[in-house]
C-alpha cells in the first residue's frame, strides 16, 4: 500500500505492507427450540429454609411486607415489595397457603436465595 506523509512540510511517498488479520468468525446463531430437547430446570438450595419459604431472587433491600402472619394467601398474591438499584420487585406467593412465619422486617437488607416468609 502506497502513503503520501507529510512532515515538517516535507511530502514523502512511502510504501507499507500490510498483514491480514484474522477476524474471528461468530458460531451458529439458533433461535427457537426446533424440538431438540430441553434441559431441565434447575433448582436451588438454601440454606436453614424450609421447603416452603419464599425467597429473595435478587439482592435489596425489604421495602415493604404486604401481610401479616396467619394471613390466608392467594396464589400470585404480592407479599412484600424489595427495592434494588431504586427499582421495586413485588415478591409473590407462589401457591395458594397461609403466612406461616415473616423472617424479614422492613428496610432489611437481603441476598439472593434468603428466605422471606414460610409459608404454612
């Protein structure tokens, strides 16, 4: 490849030989299943929870607990409220129960996977 460089008002013809690259190249891109089988969900343990907790999926803080133990629940009802980065995410109740035991207060701070309400 042939350059025109000026320097200190001086025009220089030189010439560069250049070294291809190799550009990496991107996989196969598949979108959709197309009936290959799936893997199976996986599923987390915690640790000093029962099988019936409710649990934090992400760390925050407790902003608001919507029920009081021994409340009957319906299933996808909000139960308390954790705010994250100045965003809420309403914790529902998974199945239809009773609050068995609140294992939080307000403004606690919470990690992934800790336990936030039993329920019965």
């Amino acid at each position: 490849m042939k350059l025109k460089v000026t320097v200190n008002g001086v025009a220089y013809d030189i010439e560069v030989d250049v070294e291809e690259q190799e550009r990496p190249t991107l996989g196969a891109v598949v979108i959709g299943g197309g009936g290959a089988a799936q893997a199976a969900p996986t599923t987390a343990s915690v640790k000093a929870a029962s099988a019936n907790a409710v649990v934090a999926p992400l760390s925050g803080a407790v902003a608001r607990i919507l029920v009081a133990e021994g409340d009957e629940i319906a299933e996808g009802q909000v139960l308390l409220v954790l705010e994250a980065m100045k965003m809420e995410t309403e914790i529902t109740a998974p199945h239809a129960g009773t609050v068995g035991a609140i294992l939080v207060g307000e403004r606690d701070a919470v990690q992934g996977g800790d336990p936030l309400i039993e329920l019965a």
